[in-house]
C-alpha cells in the first residue's frame, strides 16, 4: 500500500482523505493521537480539563450541533475489513458516517495497482460529492489548496507475496508526482528496522508501526494545531522545503521514538544529542 493520507488544506482548516487497507489503519492510530493531544474521548465529546486551551481544534476537527467534535476525515476503501474493524472500536462514533465509503462488492483490488485505477474510474463521482460536501461546511474555503500525502513505500528487507508491488510503487509515484504538492515518505523498511533495533520490538505489529507514524503526523502539524510566531499554515510550513514543484518528496526524522507499552524516563537533551539521533542510520 503506497498512498496513505492526503490532506487537503484551506488556510486553517485541513481534510484528511485515508485511502485503501493501509491508509485507514494509519489514519484510526493518528485520530487517537489526536483525540488525546486535544482532550477529546473517544466519542467525541472534550473533556473537562480541555475546555481552557488554546489549541486550534477546528483544524481537524469540526463541532456538531451536539457539540461533538467531528474529524474532516473521509474514509474509502474497496474492501470492507479494516473500515468495519474501525466502526466497531471505541472510536466508531467518532467519524461522520456519511464519509465513509466502501465499494459495494468488497472485493477490493487484489494488491494490483491497476485494478484499484479501473475501479476509482468508476467510483470516482460518488467519492468527489464526498469530498465536496466536507469541503462545503469548512468555513475558511480558499481558492488555492494544497494536496499533501504521508505515503508509505514497502518493506524491501522482506519477500513479497504480491508479484507486482514493482510495478504498484512506479504507477504510484508517477501520480504522486503529477498531482500533488508535497508528499511525506514513509520508509516501512526504516519504521521496521526502528521498531526491532531502537525500540527492541523482535515482532512490531502493525499497529505498533503505525503508531509510529501517526506521532509523526501529528507532530508535523503541531505548529498548526498550537499556533505561534511561524509556521502556523501548511503553505508557510512547506514552501521552504520544496524547491521546485516536482522536487516535494520530504524525509521525516523524530527523537525521541516510544510506543504506548514504553515508558521511558525523559531526561535533560541537548541539540547534540537531539541531531546525532535524527542523522544515526
């Protein structure tokens, strides 16, 4: 699985669009990070030591008439599994049902790139009145938005059962290229080579790896969601990093890494320290 999340931005407000089997397991780990940075259960509801921030929580998030608090996340799939596995969680009430779209035969595309491209043809239409109807409630809609995908590449430590994953990531990288403004690479071989090494996971499970990536979601928006002096839209915070349009593949680093079963004890960290980690293989 290659395309993730793809977000698209207005200038405060930014709708996340999780793709396929891949895309929706990272994207249920990244909306519990972000229930608990903004002290919001599970059903939606803020809790009572989260009233007095001054986080902005309606850059993901929207209130309903209930004051519920409802991610901009649209949700699609070809095969039911993992959708069905989020609306029965703790978290089930927490998406907007009407944003959730799974094909009506659920056979899904086979792992072939080119299946699931015939098929999106097809859907296409039903899937853009989606997005246009979450995109019609924003209420800071501009004229210029920007596409950013977190795109996970495949392991190339391991043997793959699909005999055409070459193939999926070169038609995959072609479209990132063409039609998006910047894409934040997710290296699977890395994330499993951080979880057994660094973190002393023999067997990582995916939730655990995309735990991983979820905090780097979240912490890549942070100074969105808690606003200060800089960077406090995505435009702003990308522009400097991209130098030509078709150059707009980004590299992540974070320090330090835990998963929830860890707890480590955080100590006094200088920009050494922080710097030999972010560059150590």
């Amino acid at each position: 699985n290659h395309a993730v999340v793809s977000v698209i931005v207005m200038p405060r407000e930014i709708i996340s669009v999780q793709l396929g089997q891949c895309g929706n397991q990272i994207g249920m780990e990244f909306w519990k990070q972000l229930c608990a940075e903004h002290g919001i259960n599970p059903e939606g509801i803020l809790e009572k030591f989260a009233t007095e921030g001054k986080d902005r929580k309606d850059v993901f998030f929207y209130q309903a008439d209930d004051e519920h608090y409802i991610p901009r996340a649209v949700l699609l799939d070809l095969e039911p599994r993992v959708i069905h596995g989020i609306l029965s969680s703790s978290y089930a009430k927490l998406y907007n049902p009407e944003n959730i779209y799974m094909s009506e035969h659920g056979g899904g595309a086979g792992n072939n790139w080119a299946s699931g491209y015939s098929q999106s043809e097809r859907l296409s239409e039903e899937i853009f009145d989606i997005i246009d109807r979450e995109a019609d409630g924003s209420d800071s809609l501009f004229p210029k938005k920007l596409i950013q995908t977190y795109s996970v590449f495949p392991n190339l430590d391991e043997f793959s059962d699909v005999v055409v994953q070459p193939y999926n990531s070169i038609l995959t990288l072609k479209r990132l290229t063409l039609h998006t403004d910047c894409v934040v690479v997710i290296d699977n071989t890395a994330l499993n080579r951080i979880a057994a090494e660094r973190l002393r996971i023999p067997n990582p499970t995916f939730s655990q790896v995309n735990q991983l990536v979820s905090t780097i979601m979240a912490t890549s928006t942070a100074t969105l969601r808690y606003p200060g002096y800089m960077h406090n839209d995505l435009i702003g915070l990308i522009s400097s990093l991209i130098p030509t349009p078709r150059l707009h593949y980004l590299m992540t680093g974070y320090t330090p890494l835990t998963t929830d079963t860890q707890v480590d004890s955080v100590r006094k960290t200088t920009v050494l320290d922080v710097m030999r980690r972010l560059l150590q293989c």
